[in-house]
C-alpha cells in the first residue's frame, strides 16, 4: 500500500507516492524522459515485499507533478535533494533510469552524506571536453524501442498526456554540451554505484562508461543487452541484479 501526496519545491509542485514503514534506508526511484512513476510499480512491489520502504517521484514536467519554467539537469537533482529532505531522510539509495539517472547521479555529487547506494539503469553520461557526440547518440531505435513507444499512449496515457514536451529540446542540448563539472565530481562520490546498460542497442558510451566506473571509487557495470529500458525490457534479470546490489551491505 502506496500514500500518494504533493510537496511544493521552487514553486514547482512534486508528486510521490511512499510506502511507508520503518525502514531507515529507503529506495527512491527515478523514471526516465516522457515517462512517470507508474514504470517502476512492478519493481516497487518487489522492494516492499522484501520489507523496503519505497518512495516513486514524478519529476516536474512528468506525470502527476506540474510543468516548470525550466528543465535544467540540475533542477531535477535538486528536486530529488529537496523531496528526500520534506520527508527527513538521512540516507536513501536511488534507483534512477535514463535522464532519472542523471538526476540521481547529480544528486550523489551534491550530497555524498545522503546518497548511500546508487544504480543508474542507461542513464546518457555527459560528453566530456572536446568530445564530439558518437555514434550511439545517432543511432535508430530498436524494433523493440519503437514498439513501446507507439503503445505507450494505450500502456500509460497519463504519462503520455502529461510529459511537457518543451523539455525535449533543452534535455537534448544539454546532454550534448560538454559537462567537465559533472566528470570533475566523480571522484569525489561516496555512493556505492551500479551502472546497468542495454549493450549495443542502448544509449550509454562505452568508452564514457569506462571512464565514469574508473572514476568512481565504488563502482561497478553490468550489461543486460536488451536496449534502453532494461527495468521494463527485462524485469526479473533487473530485479535480480539491482535488489541484491541494494541488500549487499545490509541497512547501516
């Protein structure tokens, strides 16, 4: 059982749903572009089953939370920062997929004290400086990524409805301009951290990727070659792997 309630960040109105319960380190998830929290209901269910509080966030311009003036990356990561403050967290691990993942990933550089354990399921990593885009920012979508997208509007219309489509320009930019701050801050990361991929038919850089595991000092990645949404693609290899990542250390 989910309580669904609205928090007010920046004048920007945030909807999350929250199980709830004594859990001292509970998961946040983080959908991705044009999509909403209802991706994660079936990976929810099996977090609380296993005694996990969990928390699922709309990000602005997404789903049941308002549209903003402005879609920074920056934004969303300190939406994120602000939501686990209203609700008094001091530790959470985060599970963000695509551009959640980048949101979640800003969030763990901002702060190390609140992030314990981060997964980041094909989030783009940023270009780094004088770096031209590759040849996975142009690729064609798979046969399975575009069967999804044309009956997303039947799977989830309400996501479908509500995405702020004026975002899209300005996300694609920006994961197109070079972001050294954002590679300058990987050392400093304290998070535990697992970065899934799709493989060939996903979205994230092999050779950035090595670059950010290298740079991370708890990092590991793994690859389920089934495309960009893995979480959705591949349910049951997604919940293996992210829920023993998540339980590894226990609860301190």
């Amino acid at each position: 059982m989910m309580t669904t309630a609205t928090a007010t960040f920046d004048d920007v109105d945030i909807h999350y749903r929250d199980s709830r319960g004594a859990d001292p380190v509970p998961v946040l998830l983080v959908h991705g572009m044009g999509g909403d929290g209802a991706t994660w209901d079936r990976f929810a269910r099996a977090l609380v089953t296993r005694g996990r509080r969990v928390i699922v966030a709309d990000l602005r311009g997404h789903g049941r939370s308002a549209h903003a003036p402005s879609y920074r990356f920056h934004e969303f990561g300190a939406d994120l920062l602000a939501l686990c403050d209203h609700l008094a967290l001091d530790r959470v691990d985060v599970v963000g997929h695509s551009l959640g993942g980048h949101a979640a990933s800003l969030a763990a550089q901002s702060r190390p004290d609140l992030v314990r354990r981060l997964v980041l399921e094909e989030a783009p990593l940023p270009l780094r400086t004088g770096e031209e885009l590759g040849s996975l920012a142009r690729r064609l979508p798979s046969p399975v990524e575009l069967w999804h997208a044309g009956t997303s509007l039947l799977r989830s219309p309400r996501a479908s409805f509500a995405f702020d489509r004026s975002m899209t320009r300005s996300a694609l930019e920006q994961f197109r301009t070079p972001h050294p701050a954002w590679w300058s801050a990987l050392p400093s990361m304290t998070a535990s951290t697992l970065m899934i991929t799709g493989g060939p038919r996903g979205m994230v850089d092999p050779a950035r990727l090595d670059a950010a595991v290298a740079a991370i000092p708890d990092s590991r990645a793994v690859t389920i070659e089934v495309g960009h949404s893995v979480h959705r693609d591949r349910p049951r290899e997604f919940e293996s792997t992210v829920v023993g990542f998540l339980a590894n250390d226990g609860r301190g």
